[in-house]
C-alpha cells in the first residue's frame, strides 16, 4: 500500500489498521539514508519519542489488542531510529505478545 500521511495520522476507531501496509513504501521511497529527525517527524508525526545517550528513537503504534483487560495482550510497533546527529540509522517493527 502506498504511504498516505493522512492516512497513516488517522486512528479508525481504537487501531491504525493501515500503518502496518505503508510501512513498505515508507521504507522504499521516503525513509531514505541521511534523512534527519525533524524531517521524519514531520512526515509521521511526532508521536513518542526516546532519548538515549547517543540516540533517538521515534515510535509508532501499528497495533494494540488489550484482550478483555486493560493491559495490551499484543502490540506493534514501528520504530526509527536516529543517532546522536540526529540522522536515521534504521527502522523496525517491535511485535510482542503475552
């Protein structure tokens, strides 16, 4: 599926139920080596961010399926990586479950 900002910004109900299809195409034509932080956030959002030492991390939810409680019983995530000059360094989807 093509990226689509708006579309990947967009929560249908309690999911982003079409992030996990554009990630493909975010990787192939926009999250390209030497992209810097600020322009990723500006394509994605600024969603959550983490700050290490000598690196950045942006994180993106693709899924979270609480079960029939209120901890999550699975989740992925989208993860971007930067290093301390804020230049991307790679990019990979977090999926756990209990």
């Amino acid at each position: 599926m093509k990226f689509e900002q708006n579309k990947w910004k967009t929560r249908n109900d309690i999911d982003y139920n079409h992030r996990e299809f554009m990630i493909q195409d975010l990787k192939d034509h926009y999250l390209k080596p030497g992209i810097k932080y600020n322009e990723v956030a500006k394509l994605l959002g600024e969603n959550y961010n983490e700050r290490s030492g000598d690196s950045i991390q942006l994180q993106y939810e693709i899924y979270t399926d609480f079960g029939t409680d209120i901890d999550p019983v699975e989740t992925k995530t989208f993860i971007v990586n930067f290093n301390s000059d804020s230049v991307l360094v790679n990019t990979r989807i977090d999926h756990s479950s209990k």
